[in-house]
C-alpha cells in the first residue's frame, strides 16, 4: 500500500509570501467610482446613436433635403441682393439722367435769356438782299443797245426807263466792238452798281443781270430776241 502523503502546509517553513501586506497588492485594484466604469458604455452608446441618425439620414433623403433647402436659400439672398443692386443703378440713372436734362433746359434758358433779341429793323436788314442794302443811282449813265433789228427797239426800252426816274439814258446799236450775248441782259461794271442793274432789269423785264468790266458805260442794256 502505497505511503499516505501526510506533509501539509504547516509542514514548510514559513517565507515572506506567509505574511503579505495588508491592501491591493500587484495588479489587484480598489473599486473604481461608479462614473469611471460608466464612461466605456455612454460612449458606446452615443456612436451607436450617431451612426443610427447618420444611416437614416442617407436613406430618407433628409440629408439631401437639407442640402437642396440651403442652397436655395443661399440663391435667394443672392437674387434678392442683384435686384437691390439693379434697382439702385437705375435710380441712380434716373437721377443723373434727370439732372442733366434740368441742366440742359437751365442752359438753354440762359442762353435764350442772354441773346438779346432782333428789332423788326434789324430783322429786315438782315433778310435783305445785297441789291437791296444797296442804294440806286437814278443818274447812272446806261446805255440800251438793240441787238435785234427791230427799228425803234432801244429808244422804246430807253423811254421806260425814262419813265421810271432813270435821267442819264441813250439808245444804241451795237458797233464792231459790241460783244452779242444769246439773250437780253443787264451788265454792270462795279459791285456799287448792282442795286441799279437789278433795278433796270426789274423795270424792263429781264431776269438777267451779269458783271462785266469790258463794258463802257456804269450800265449797259442789249437787247436780244
């Protein structure tokens, strides 16, 4: 029969492990508080929550949404803020606009205000021909020179005239140096002679009236058929 082991505990010396300190000792630790031991739970908690809202947000189009509603907000601020702008400019067109009309019309005032105005006299003098300003000499020498055969024609045209207060005329047919026109005309040899050429035109009947320097007398008449 094999030998009962009879050693016990009491059977060995006692060593330092026989008498341990008293309290926690090597990785044995007190109670921890009661908030410390919670903390790895709500935090749990709390990520199970956010990726819950995050999952349901992405497949109910609520994020979406939410992105199409500020986006039309941000176009609306953005339209709201270009038809202010708009609307200034053109108020500020207007008003510059309007200012220079007032500025135009208070120019043109001023300057109908500043021309002086024309007297009846002046008016005429101005709308007068240069025959007309011109005086006529009734006792200019003219000469009446019949270019067309017709016997008597130059004293008849000199009668007129005679009649009508010109007082120094003679009747005349044309000689080798007598220059035949096509038609009837009234020379005259100096600008200070034009008011009477027209003049003796106006009282026989002709409508031409040239300058000529070649001629011999102040006024010449030759008639032409």
């Amino acid at each position: 029969m094999a030998r009962k082991d009879t050693e016990q505990y009491r059977s060995y010396e006692k060593d330092a492990f026989d008498n341990p300190p008293e309290g926690p000792v090597g990785v044995h630790r007190g109670n921890r508080p009661m908030i410390v031991r919670l903390t790895p739970f709500v935090i749990v908690l709390v990520a199970a929550v956010a990726a819950g809202v995050l999952f349901w947000s992405i497949f109910s189009g609520e994020a979406a949404n939410m992105f199409n509603r500020r986006s039309e907000q941000t176009q609306t601020t953005a339209q709201t803020s270009q038809v202010a702008s708009s609307s200034s400019a053109d108020e500020s067109a207007s008003g510059t606009a309007s200012h220079s009309s007032q500025s135009a019309s208070a120019r043109e005032s001023t300057s109908a205000e500043d021309t002086p105005s024309q007297t009846p006299s002046e008016s005429e003098s101005a709308q007068s021909t240069p025959e007309e300003s011109q005086q006529v000499n009734t006792n200019a020498q003219i000469t009446v020179i019949n270019g067309t055969g017709v016997s008597g024609l130059a004293n008849d045209r000199a009668g007129v005239l005679q009649n009508r207060g010109f007082t120094n005329v003679s009747a005349a047919n044309p000689d080798a140096t007598t220059v035949l026109p096509a038609q009837t005309v009234v020379y005259y040899q100096n600008e200070a002679d034009l008011a009477t050429a027209q003049q003796v035109a106006n009282a026989l009947g002709i409508t031409t009236v040239e300058q000529s320097a070649s001629i011999g007398t102040p006024i010449q008449v030759v008639l032409m058929q």
